[in-house]
C-alpha cells in the first residue's frame, strides 16, 4: 500500500507543477492574441478613448508580469478572480460563474460514462469471446464507423433521426438545462448528447477491451483453465479479465476525460451550457480570467484521471503492488 | 359572385383567428375575382388583425455570450438589445415600421433654437417594474450612463453632441452643440433605455426597467426568461418571454423545425428553401439598413486617385455578388450607404453598375493601362466576405484590375485589419436616417471615417443640413450629398443586406420594422399567438 501512496503523492506533486505551467502558456498565448477584453466586446465600435476606459476599469493597465501574479497569488488562495466581464456593482466570480457550468458538464460526462464504459467493456468481452465471428466482425464495423464521422456530423444525423419532424421528433435537439431543471428533465434533455458521445467513445474502449483480452487469452494459465475444463464465458471473466484491467482502465480514463475536456463541438451543436462553450466565448473574449480557471480545471482533470488509471492499474495487479 | 364575396368575408373573419391558411385564402379571394397579390395582401391584413393575449413566446438568438451584463452601454448585438432594451425597456422614442420615429417614453418631443435645444416631455404614469415613476431625473442619469471621460458606451460618440441636459418637471431639456434636426432618432438607440436612479446612479444591475416584460431570470450566452409587465402602458400580447443563445445555426434551425423554439433569426440561406418547406414553418425577409462595404483609405496610393476610385466601383459586379453569395437575399448597392427606405434617400445617377469598360476609361483618365491592389477579406467582416472578395476579382480582371485578395485572420479582424490595412471588407449596420449615418463614418471628425474620406463641400452641407428644419431643403443638401459620396467617397457598397429570419406560424405579426433585426428587437412586444 506505501508504494501506491508514494506514487500519489508523487503525482500529486508533479500535477500542481503541471498546473502551474499550463496556467503560464496560457496567460502567454492569450498576451500573443490580437487585441484584448475592451476591443473584443466592442467589436467595431471600439474608439481609443472607450478601449482606454474599460481597460483602466479592469485593470489591464497594468503590466502583464504583475496581473499574472496577482491571479496565481489568487489562486493559492482559492480566490480564481473576477472575469472582466464585471463592471462596477456588478461582481462576477469566475468561481460562481464556472460551478454550474461545470456541473452541467460534469452531467453529461457522468451519463455518458454511465452508458458507455459498460456497453463497451460488455461488447468488448462479447467481441473477445465471440471473436473472429461475425458478431465480431459486425460491432467492430459499427462501432469503427462511428468513430470515424466527426462528432458534429453524428450529432446532426442524431437530430435528423430523432429529433425532427422528418423521421421521429421524440427527443429534444436543444439540450439546453436550467439550473432548476429536475433530474429526469436533465436525463430527458441530454438525451442526444450522451448518444452522440456514447458513439463517438465507444470504438475505442471496446476495441482496447477485446485486444487487452485477446492478448491474455494466449498465456498458459488460460490454456491450463481450458483443460481443466472451465466454460469460455468463464475463462474470460474469472482468469482472462483480472489481468487485463490495466490497458482497460487507462483507455476508459483517457476517454473520461475527452468527455470532460473535448466535448465543445457537442456542446455547440446541442446548445448545451457546458464548461468548452464558456471557454471558446472566453477566448473569443480574451476573458483572461475565466480562459485561465477552465484551463486549469481541464489540466486538473487528465492529472486526476490519469492518476486513478494508474493506481488502478497497479492495484489490481499484484506484481506491481507487491514487488519484490 | 356575391356568394363568393360572402364567403371571403366569413375567411377574413377566420383569418383573424387564424384558422384559415394563407393559400386557402387567396385561392378564394381569387374566385371573387381579385388577383392573387391583392388576395396576399387582404389575407395579411385579415390575420393580422386580432391580435390577443397569452403563450409563451420562445425566441432562438444567433449572439450571446458568457461576458454579456445587462450594462446596456455595451450591449454587443441583438441577444442583450432584445432582451435589455426591446423586451424590458423603452428609450424615449422608437422607430416604427415605416422609418419614421415616435414618442416612447416621451409622450411627445419639441425643438427650439434652430433644433439646438430639444425638450422631451415624459409620458405620465410610466412605471419601473419596482413600481416607481419614471422621472425626468431618471432620463437624465440614464444619459449620464453613456457620457463622460470614463464612458466605455457604444453610445458614446453619439450622444457627444449634448453639451447639457437637465431635468424640468416632466421634462427633459436636451442641449446640443449645434442644431440638429434628427435628435429624436438619436434618442431611440438600443442603448439608451431608461432606467432607475439609485444613489445618483442608473442601477443597471438589476435589470428594472420600464419595459413591456420584466426580467426574471438571465443567464450570460445561455438564455434569458421574462413575464409580462401587467402596468406596461400599451398592449403586450405574450404572457412570458424566452430567449435562448443557439450560435449554430443548423441547431437553431433543428430547434424551431422540432418546435423548441417559435422564432429564429440569422437562417442559413444555403438551406432556406429546405426550412421553407418544412409545414407550419414561414420566413420573413426584411431589408434593413445594413449594408456590406469595402472601405479604400483615400490619403495613400492608388485609392488617392478620385479615377482609380471611379474605376473599381464599376469594376465591380454586385448582382453577381448578391445572387452567388447571398442567393439573392439582399438589394446591389450604389455606393451610397443612405438604405433607399430611410428618409430623403436617393439612387446616385449615373449608376454604378458592373462596367468593366467604363472602369477602364477610367483607369486611363488616371493615367493608368492596368492596376494592381491588396484587397483585405475575412468572414468577421461579415459572412460571405471571402467569396464576395473573390467574385469582385473576377469581375475586376475583366477591366485589367488585377484584385490581389488576402485572407486576414477572423480574431481581431477590428483590431488589426479594418481602418489599418488600405483597402479591407466591412460592414454597417446602417442607421435610420442619413445625417447619423454620414456623421458614424463619412464625416471629416467621424471617429470610424473608414475611408479617411474629407470632402469640404460634403461636411459644409452635413453641418447644414443637420440644423436646417426645412424639410425641402433638406432633401436638396441630403441628395447633394449622396450624390457627392457615391462620385467621390472610397467606399465601395457593395450590397444592403436582408434580415432573413423564420417562425413558426403560431405566431402572427404586422409590418416589420427595419432598423435592426428581429422586428427592430422589439419583436416581444410587437409579435402575438395566432
């Protein structure tokens, strides 16, 4: 067990460097941006007097060094600013602004994980079992090709099949939640989304699942268990499966956090209020702010991840959680 | 033939209520012996006209953003002028369906001083949602908002002509800098709404307005839910009103074809005929005063040369433009920005139609045989600019103009390429009558002269013809000048762009206003359940 809180320590440790330096690239690649926050916001009708008096307002008068070092000396204190959408009476904190946003993703990331890791993990021990056969064949197929189409063009397919009055219009094509929004209304709504992402992710655990077994399957302990008479079904549940979890978690982690950090395409498409749309209109805002926290949030989430992948990989398999 | 205008007038009747189709209806008006236009038209006005109470009327938005505020001093585009402004709002006047302005808060408007002093009187009993009077004191720091050294409005440079104002009972007692006989328009901009004064401030904050709706509930590039302000001192016909931000269009098209949303602006021309066939779907079209241009910088070569002007404005074949790009949603420009709905609009002779030999007598009276410029585009101008650009090469080789067309980065195309580069796509959203629209870009001291344009004779007239209150006179100096920018100015027009929208035939409305988009934003007051 000390080995495995070791390497969590240690990760953790190495995760906060990562933050700090993700937190430094961004601020400088938003700096190399044309124009900033006032610009931005008033578009064509910026007039140098106007864009000197918003910037004095949220203060991006003063020098870049010093603004970077007032956000991270913020940050360690748990205070992630106020987006510079605020104005004077009128606070906005990128905390406050960020919570329901990331709840929202958060949702659908959880539904869809809900669907996806069994259905792939299942398929894939289908497929291992079955392999070679046409059932094989056909969900490599399928799945494959859903993997294959970008996401928005599955999305937009989606909404054609079911949610248009041209073939069933039964689900909702604007996921678009409230705050209050009960929990079978949430589910109702993000319907299509979690579809949509479902088959995006699916290939690519189910194929790791299938391969990781496989792989196993010619070991001489699985051949020891055939002779001694054991079922296939059995073989692969009970010998092949426990020592084929590590590949399968990293891959199931992996795609966790695409569900997290890269559904911005879905998000659009669905107008669902997730945490990718706030950071593309802040960009588009230059809202350094609010770039900086969703940046750090989605760094914070691969760190995680990866780390629980990790420690489960070690975990189930003993000879990394007892070495010698 | 008396039976068949019996029937007619029971369709009329039903019309009004909606149970009768538009085709039904025509069909039987021509069986009555009317043309089928005529029939269209009776039909629109049978429709229209009961308009009646209640739904909940759902609004699908192109804009919105996470850093919109209810700041209406920066209010970007049609989510918060909509929302702050058209649906809980009212500025002192409001433009109508025909152009014209008319008293909104302000019961009724006088000038005096050659139109130097301009004297608003209030609407009596007009009240914010929190139930208190408006007051003459409220207007005033309303403005106030929007001047001073530390104003970051969009307003401001519009109302920099106001070199005081004060309150006077009921009255709001405006002073300008010099006459000006148009300031009644100036007072309907979308961000100038009034609003409550709390400690000597206008509390924007709270969304209390004057507005036929009142905020409920706003949430930044997300949506926005408002219900019916029952004190409103005209009719509001929707009991609430809900805005979604849908910026994908094919999105906000699925959401209105599925019913999610009754209304949506922006469409995608590629796909209009597919939408318009979808049942129970119609599409309004109007065209506003917006317009696409391509601003020349006039003080550096070649756009120095007024010829080599001359000779790209007829170089350049706006039909085709219009037709490939736009799919025919639009109306080919003239090279005068002045829409040809606004007052005092005139159509600039000779024409400048695509004429690539007169553009190359042109080029020769400029002492030139060919010509060779950088022509900056990107689709922040406006969509389509690309291929705009690239149709405008075409046509312009013909006349031995060779358009060398450069595609600028999208992000920060204000910043670093309009008014920076000589020659580079733009667009206006136009204003409703031409003394604001020539003092926004084509005056001498304008602060967006895009074209760096300074016409003595064309400012002399602009000052004149804002102070002048004889309305023939007027129109002489107004065409006078538009005449003299379409001759001389470095602005291209290429087109007036068409608000094409969709709704859901649920919904009834009368005539469109034209000024912005969205029934001049002020579609939640304006539009009502069929």
């Amino acid at each position: 067990m000390n080995a495995v809180l070791k390497i969590v320590l240690q990760r953790l440790g190495l995760g906060l460097i990562t933050l700090f330096v993700v937190s430094l690239i961004i601020f400088v690649a938003i700096l190399m941006l044309p124009g900033g926050f006032a610009e931005a916001i008033l578009g064509q009708a910026a007039t140098p007097e106007t864009v000197a008096a918003f910037n004095k307002e949220i203060g991006l008068d003063q020098p870049a060094y010093i603004r970077y070092f007032n956000w991270i000396a913020g940050v360690l204190q748990g205070d992630f600013g106020t987006s510079y959408a605020s104005r004077v009476g009128y606070r906005r904190e990128v905390a406050e602004m960020l919570a329901p946003r990331a709840f929202n993703t958060l949702f659908l990331a959880g539904m869809t994980a809900i669907i996806a890791v069994p259905l792939s993990v299942g398929l894939g021990l289908l497929a291992a079992l079955y392999r070679n056969t046409l059932f094989d064949r056909a969900i490599n197929m399928v799945s494959l090709v859903s993997i294959s189409f970008p996401e928005f063009f599955i999305a937009y397919i989606a909404i054609v099949l079911l949610a248009s009055p041209a073939v069933f219009n039964i689900l909702p094509s604007l996921a678009k939640v409230d705050e209050d929004a009960g929990l079978w209304e949430r589910i109702y709504r993000c319907s299509l989304p979690a579809i949509t992402m479902t088959l995006v992710i699916v290939a690519h655990m189910m194929r790791m699942t299938r391969a990781a077994i496989i792989n196993v399957l010619a070991s001489p302990y699985v051949e020891m268990a055939r002779l001694k008479g054991a079922k296939p079904w059995q073989i692969i549940v009970r010998h092949a499966l426990p020592n084929a979890w590590a590949p399968i978690v990293t891959v199931v982690a992996l795609n966790l956090a695409y569900l997290i950090v890269g559904v911005v395409v879905v998000e659009f498409v669905f107008t669902y209020p997730g945490m990718g749309k706030q950071m593309v209109d802040a960009v588009t805002a230059r809202d350094v702010p609010v770039v900086q926290a969703c940046a750090l949030v989605f760094a914070a989430t691969y760190i995680i991840l990866n780390l629980i992948a990790d420690v489960l990989g070690i975990v189930t398999n003993p000879r990394l959680m007892h070495p010698k | 033939m008396s039976e068949q205008i019996n029937k007619l007038k029971l369709a009329e009747k039903l019309a009004g209520r909606g149970k009768v189709s538009r085709r039904q209806f025509v069909q039987l008006a021509m069986a009555a012996g009317f043309t089928a236009a005529t029939g269209e038209l009776m039909f629109t006005k049978a429709a229209r006209a009961e308009p009646k109470k209640g739904g909940t009327f759902k609004l699908g938005v192109g804009h919105g953003a996470t850093t919109d505020s209810l700041d209406p001093a920066t209010y970007p585009d049609q989510f918060t002028g909509t929302m702050g402004w058209g649906a809980t709002g009212n500025s002192l006047t409001e433009m109508n369906a025909k152009g014209d302005v008319e008293p909104d808060l302000a019961e009724s408007y006088e000038p005096s001083d050659d139109a130097k002093t301009w004297v608003f009187k209030l609407r009596k009993g007009v009240t914010f949602h929190n139930g208190k009077n408006v007051t003459a004191e409220d207007v005033v720091t309303s403005y106030r908002h929007h001047m001073g050294p530390d104003s970051k409005s969009a307003a401001k440079s519009i109302l920099a002509a106001i070199t005081d104002l004060k309150a006077d009972g009921d009255n709001v007692i405006f002073t300008l800098n010099a006459g000006n006989a148009d300031f009644p328009f100036l007072a309907s901009d979308y961000h100038t709404p009034i609003m409550p004064t709390v400690d000597g401030k206008s509390d924007w904050q709270s969304g209390i307005k004057t507005g036929p709706f009142k905020l409920e509930k706003f949430e930044p590039g997300v949506g926005a839910k408002m219900v019916r302000n029952e004190n409103f001192y005209k009719d509001v016909w929707f009991d609430a009103f809900e805005m979604v931000s849908i910026p994908d269009v094919a999105a906000r098209t699925a959401a209105l074809t599925s019913g999610e949303v009754h209304y949506i602006d922006r469409c995608d021309l590629k796909t209009l005929d597919l939408v318009k066939m979808s049942p129970g779907i119609q599409i309004t079209e109007v065209t506003g005063y917006g317009h696409y241009v391509i601003p020349m910088n006039v003080t550096v070569a070649p756009f120095n040369d007024v010829n080599v002007r001359l000779a790209l404005k007829y170089a350049i074949d706006r039909k085709a433009i219009v037709d490939k790009v736009f799919y025919g949603h639009g109306t080919p420009g003239n090279d005068n920005p002045i829409a040809p709905t606004i007052q005092f609009a005139i159509d600039p002779q000779p024409r400048h139609d695509y004429d690539p030999d007169k553009a190359r007598s042109y080029l020769k009276k400029a002492g030139l045989d060919s010509l060779k410029v950088d022509l900056s585009t990107a689709d922040a101008a406006f969509a389509g600019a690309v291929d705009a650009a690239i149709l405008y090469k075409d046509s312009a080789a013909a006349a031995g103009i060779d358009l060398n067309v450069i595609r600028e980065p999208d992000d920060g195309y204000w910043d670093n390429v309009w008014m920076k580069k000589p020659w580079c796509m733009s667009y206006w959203n136009g204003r409703p009558t031409a003394d604001w629209m020539f003092s926004t870009a084509y005056a001498d001291d304008a602060a967006w002269n895009d074209a760096f344009w300074k016409h003595p004779k064309f400012n002399e007239l602009l000052k004149a013809a804002r102070s002048e209150t004889d309305q023939k006179k007027r129109a002489e100096m107004y065409a006078e000048m538009q005449q003299i920018q379409a001759d001389d100015g470095g602005n291209v027009v290429i087109m007036f762009n068409n608000y094409v929208s969709a709704n859901s035939d649920k919904v009834a409305h009368g005539d469109l206003s034209a000024n912005w988009d969205i029934d001049g934003m002020k579609i939640a007051s304006r539009w009502w359940f069929a």
